[in-house]
C-alpha cells in the first residue's frame, strides 16, 4: 500500500488460497480484490476533490477527521479505517504459522493476561460480542500495556491514542463463504494463521517509539485550519 493519494491495492504477499484449509481462497480473493478495493475506490473518489489532502498519510486522515471539510468526513473516517483495518488485517496473516506468541510480545501477554489461554479466550470473547460488523484488537495502551478491545464498522484504535498490535475482521465477510454464520468457529480458525512474527514486531516497534518518546501518528504538515477548495 502506497502511503499518500492515489492509494493503491498492492498484491498481498501469499497467495489467496494460502491460509487454507483455515481461511478459503475465494473468500481471501473477495476480501482483498472486492471488500478492500472498494474502500480504497471510495477513499480516492473523496480526496480527489480536495488536492491539500493529497498528501497526508493514512494515518493522518484517521487521526484528524474531525477537522476535515463537513462534507467529507464521513466518508473519509469510513473509508480510511476500511483500507487502514484490512491492510493491517492482511499483513498478520501467515501459513504455517507459530501456534504461540514468542519473545517480547508473549513476555507481555503472559504478564497481562496470565498465560496464552487466557488470553485467546479473552480474545476470542471479545471477538464474539461485536454487534453486526466491527473488529477485536490487541493494542498498547498509553501506558505501555497491553489491552484487548473492539471497534464496530471500520472504526480504528487510532484516534484513542492506542496502538494495534493484531486485529480479527470479524466482518461477515470476512468468513461467511466457509463458516457460514459460525463466528466462533472462523475465530478458532484464525488462531491458527496469526503471524505472531509481525505481531511481535508491531509490539517491540510501538514499544521502542513509546520509550523514545516519538510516534507514528505525525500530524499532517500543513495547518488544520486552513479553508479547503475543491477543484
């Protein structure tokens, strides 16, 4: 995914049918070429009426709809988070994959949570209550630790200041072509192809920036106040 407008819908780095038998191909390939593009279509449709959002990351626009034009920020908030969540979703994905946490990120999972179990079943329970559409998510909080919570439609972590770790789309689509209405069940699958690799990275790179008193969360260059034109 490239940072700034136009964004794009680079190819995944496994094929579709890589997380089967736990995930199916066609529903990899309608997530990805269907669900995901749409929300990026929609994003790039939006900003190309206003050339000075053109160069503010995705993070920026999650960050700071509040202070974007009234007749976009809806749109924008959605389709952000929608191409924001899904990317993130992709890119913790892996088969084979460890079956465990290891190193710095399972030293804080057991620490919060106790031990591994405990925290899947709390996962998972959070995974179970999301009303309709939405997302779990392991984050860092503000005060270093780590937190399970949800978000419902294309709702992110970001504007509470928290940073995310892993997510489960718990979006029908996201299984409902293998696991029909089962939620539980695409949840067990998941387990088994989280990429507890890139979750650890995402966890020793958040913790490094928090101990270094920087963020990813840059605000954009130019002032909110500015009046935005259309073209």
């Amino acid at each position: 995914m490239n940072e700034h407008y136009r964004f794009v819908n680079t190819p995944l780095p496994y094929p579709y049918s890589a997380m089967e038998p736990y995930i199916d191909e066609k529903t990899m390939w309608l997530h990805h070429s269907r669900h995901l593009q749409a929300y990026i279509d929609n994003l790039n449709n939006t900003l190309s009426k206003y050339p000075a959002l053109r160069n503010w990351t995705l993070e920026e626009l999650i960050m700071n709809t509040a202070s974007l034009p009234e007749d976009i920020r809806t749109a924008v908030a959605h389709n952000s988070g929608g191409v924001f969540n899904h990317q993130f979703y992709f890119s913790n994905l892996a088969n084979p994959a460890q079956q465990q946490p290891f190193g710095t990120l399972n030293e804080a999972i057991r620490n919060r949570f106790r031990n591994y179990a405990s925290f899947q079943a709390q996962f998972k329970e959070a995974a179970l209550s999301v009303f309709g559409s939405g997302y779990a998510w392991l984050v860092v909080n503000a005060f270093g630790e780590l937190d399970i919570m949800t978000t419902g439609n294309q709702d992110t972590p970001l504007p509470l200041g928290l940073s995310p770790i892993l997510n489960i789309d718990v979006w029908e689509h996201a299984y409902y072509l293998k696991h029909y209405n089962v939620r539980a069940d695409y949840i067990d699958d998941w387990f088994h192809v989280v990429n507890w690799n890139n979750a650890n990275k995402n966890y020793m790179r958040k913790t490094e920036m928090a101990a270094s008193g920087s963020s990813s969360l840059a605000a954009p260059s130019k002032p909110y106040a500015l009046h935005f034109q259309t073209r």
